[in-house]
C-alpha cells in the first residue's frame, strides 16, 4: 500500500510538471504579441537614449539613424519623433519635420511641445496662420495631470511653462494676421485685440518673458494706446534693461508726442546698447535718427535742450563706453545693468508707469 502511494505521488507530480509546462506555453502562446512588443520598445528607448547622446554631441545623423531604428521597432515612440523632428528643423527639412510633429501627435495629441513647434512652422513656414492659432489653440487646452514625486518629478511647471510659449506664439500669428487686413481697420483691431490677450495670458504664467513683454507694448503701440505701450516698453526694459529695442520704440513713441529732448535721450540709450551688442549698423542708423531728434529739441528748447545733449553724452555714454574694456566686462555689464535699472525705475519717462511695481 505504501508502494502504491509513492508511486501514485510521482505519477501527480509528473502530471503536474507536465501541464505547467504546458500551462506556461499556452499563456506564453497567448501573450507572445505583448512579450514581443515589449521588448520591442525596450530596444526602441535603447534607440533613442543612444540617439540623444550624439544629439547632446551636434552628431545629428547619427542620431537620426537611432530615431529611425526606434521608430521601426517602435513606432508609437512620440518622443523619437519628436526629436527627429527638431533635427530636420535644424536642417530647414520642414516637410520632414512637419510629417514628424504631425504623426506624433496621431500617437500623442496631448504631446503640447509637438503641437507647438508645429504651429510654429504652420506660421512661419507656411504662411498658414489659422493653422497655426489652431495648434496654439489645442496646445494651451490640453489636459494634462500633475504628476508631482518630490525630489524626482514635476512635470507641472514644464506644462505650464509650455502652456505659456504657446502664448505667446498665438499672440505672434493673431498679430501677424492682423497685418493682413490693413485695410479693414475693424477686423485688424480686433485681432491685435485677441494678440494682446494671448501676451496678457503667457505674462500670467511667465511674468519674466521679455519677449511676451514686449510684443504686449509693441501691440499696444500698433493700436495708438501711448499709456500703456510705454509703459509695457517700460516693464520690458526691466526684465532685460541692455535689449535696445524697448527705448528705440519708446524713443519713437516721444517723438510722435513732441518730447524730443526725452525721445533724444532714449535714442542715444538705444544707439549705445545696440553699439555693444554688436549691432552696428542699426546703431549707426539709431544715431542718424538721434541727430534729427537733437536737431527738433534744440529748435524746440533752445540752450537747455543742447544742456540736455551734453549731459546724455558726458554720463549716459560714458557708462556704456567703459564696458569696451574686456578685462572688465563682466562686473561693468552688472554695474551698467544696475544704473540701466535704476535709472528706469526714477527716470521721468518710466516712473509714472512703474509706480507700485
């Protein structure tokens, strides 16, 4: 009897190695697909981890031919389209990069920075602007959860981040296609009206955008609103004070008004920090329209307008000049920004516009 048990127990545990092995080949038959395809996309991000390190070295063909072999072992891989993408943007391949932006948000419509670069070439390589205020349109209502893992991940400031460039991107095309209708006052306003509320919008989320700063004033100024064109040159001038183009403009803005002593001022501000930007010839062109602005403040002011003249020249020049040292260009950058800043927040044209601020 007991003989009979031992050999009974072998025969179970043989029957049952038997139909586990043949268990584990049936589930193995059955899931081979989601096996093969996840191995498939571990060689996929091997792929485009490898392509971003030539990418990261400017080795962008070699980094294509990894994107390429991501994406036939992997073609739902957005990010490897993604990134071929901008390497065929690089190259001014825009068919190539717009078939790239385009499929990986087939795989991905909520991938904004896919969605973003695609408007940006629709705009401005394609002259289609409604496409593009479309893409911007999709990019700033996706809806995307915060994922927060503290010390590790948070993608919530890169959304809203992202969410803030596709702003002020809209804000470029609704103005861009308000020059269209330069002769339907009516509808142009109207658009540059929705370009500032683009500005307005990406300003909320990145108050330090100079560039959505600006082109906030620079609408503003295309509408003939002076107050608040200077002072969003004003504001601009704060977040970068060396970018000359805030006091061009703003210089342009006083002489429309008839203060040419204070639009001189600014214009030899402009022409000074175009001059050490290396922007040369707009900076000769800067001071062609400072000696015609000098010429119309003497003729209105007299001696105290040549007063003025000399002080711009004696102080304001001096400050940018001494910078032409090279073994002292960094702290007099700091030092000029600091008197740059200084002087906007007390000055008579920005003060009035900054107050509270």
């Amino acid at each position: 009897m007991e003989l009979f048990l031992r050999r009974l127990k072998r025969a179970f545990e043989k029957l049952f190695g038997v139909s586990f092995l043949v268990g584990l080949l049936v589930v193995l038959f059955m899931f081979s697909g989601i096996i093969f395809l996840n191995f498939k996309r571990v060689g996929a991000f091997y792929y485009v981890y490898t392509g971003d390190r030539f990418s990261q070295k400017h080795e962008y063909q070699e980094s294509i031919n990894y994107y390429k072999r991501a994406l036939e072992l992997y073609p739902g891989h957005v990010k490897a389209r993604y990134n071929l993408g901008n390497i065929y943007v690089a190259y001014e391949d825009f068919d190539s990069a717009l078939d790239c932006y385009q499929n990986a948000l087939l795989y991905d419509p909520n991938y904004i920075n896919a969605r973003i670069n695609l408007g940006i070439i629709l705009a401005e390589e394609r002259s289609d602007i409604d496409g593009a205020i479309n893409e911007y349109t999709k990019a700033v209502q996706v809806q995307i959860p915060f994922i927060r893992i503290p010390f590790i991940y948070d993608n919530a400031e890169l959304i809203k981040k992202a969410k803030g460039i596709a702003y002020y991107n809209m804000g470029l095309a609704y103005r861009d296609k308000s020059m269209l209708y330069n002769t339907d006052l009516i509808v142009s306003r109207e658009l540059l009206l929705k370009a500032i509320d683009c500005y307005k919008q990406s300003l909320a989320i990145s108050p330090g955008n100079y560039n959505a700063q600006y082109n906030l004033a620079l609408t503003y100024h295309l509408l003939d609103m002076y107050s608040d064109a200077v002072g969003g040159y004003c504001r601009a001038m704060l977040i970068d004070p060396r970018s000359y183009e805030a006091y061009y403009n703003i210089a342009i803005l006083l002489r429309q008004k008839g203060k040419y002593a204070e639009a001189a001022e600014e214009f030899q501000r402009a022409g000074n920090l175009s001059s050490f930007e290396g922007e040369t010839s707009k900076a000769a062109f800067i001071y062609d329209v400072l000696n015609e602005v000098s010429a119309m403040a003497i003729a209105q002011h007299g001696e105290e307008a040549e007063k003025i003249e000399d002080r711009i020249n004696s102080d304001i020049k001096k400050e940018i000049d001494d910078i032409n040292d090279s073994e002292a260009k960094a702290v007099t950058v700091e030092e000029l920004e600091k008197v740059l800043l200084e002087r906007i927040k007390t000055g008579s044209v920005c003060k009035e516009y900054l107050e509270g601020e």
